[in-house]
C-alpha cells in the first residue's frame, strides 16, 4: 500500500535495536547494581544474577551498536525464554497477569529479537 515506506527499512530496524538496548540496558544494570534485591525478587542466587545482568548489558549494547547483532539478539531470546519459563511453569503467571505482569511483555520481546536476528539489525551495524 505504501511502497515508499520501504525505503526507512535501516532507520526502522535501528529504532527497533534502540528500543531493545534501552530495556535489556537498563535492566541488566539494574540486576548488577541492585543484585541482592533483585535475587530475591526473581528467586535466583547472586552470583546467577550477576551473571544474567552482564549478559543483559552485554546483549544490550550489541545490539545498540550493532556489533556481533545476532549473537546479541539470540542471547537476549534465550534470556527471555527463561524468564517466560519461569513466569509460566514457576509463578503460574497468566499471559496477562493478574497479582503481577504477565508474560507478554517478554514474549514481545522474543519477538523484536528475532526481527533483530533474522535481518542481522540491518545496515546500519558497526560489525556483522
């Protein structure tokens, strides 16, 4: 229908690795600096999320950059499906949510990362 549309494609997918930067980065920092809090609320150890905050971060900021873009992308899904798992099979969390937030929001996530992975985050990269 808008065919001339086509041709924003780059500036798309960079707004869409953007938005997926500014979410895993600020969590991932957030599992980093606030690391005892945060264990306790996703019921993980320390040391796990220690380890999920820098791999947060560091998928956050391959992804913004655009360096190692699928690497960062497929990180950042497997990420996601664990917290989907654990939402879904753990804390019987509903797709919407009811007490708390469902799993869709990750489960769009997943999505927007696999968008990432499959165009490689498009031309605008620094290293494919």
């Amino acid at each position: 229908m808008f065919p001339q549309f086509a041709q924003f494609t780059d500036f798309g997918l960079l707004a869409l690795r953007l938005m997926v930067a500014v979410i895993f980065i600020s969590s991932g920092w957030s599992h980093l600096t606030k690391a005892e809090e945060r264990s306790k609320s996703i019921g993980m150890s320390k040391g796990f999320t220690v380890f999920l905050g820098a791999a947060e971060l560091a998928g956050g900021l391959g992804v913004a950059f655009g360096v190692l873009t699928q690497l960062a992308a497929l990180g950042l899904i497997l990420i996601m499906l664990g917290a989907i798992q654990k939402k879904i099979f753990v804390w019987h969390t509903g797709f919407w949510g009811e007490k708390t937030y469902g799993w869709h929001y990750d489960s769009m996530l997943v999505v927007m990362n696999l968008v990432i992975l499959f165009t490689d985050g498009g031309r605008w990269v620094l290293m494919k």
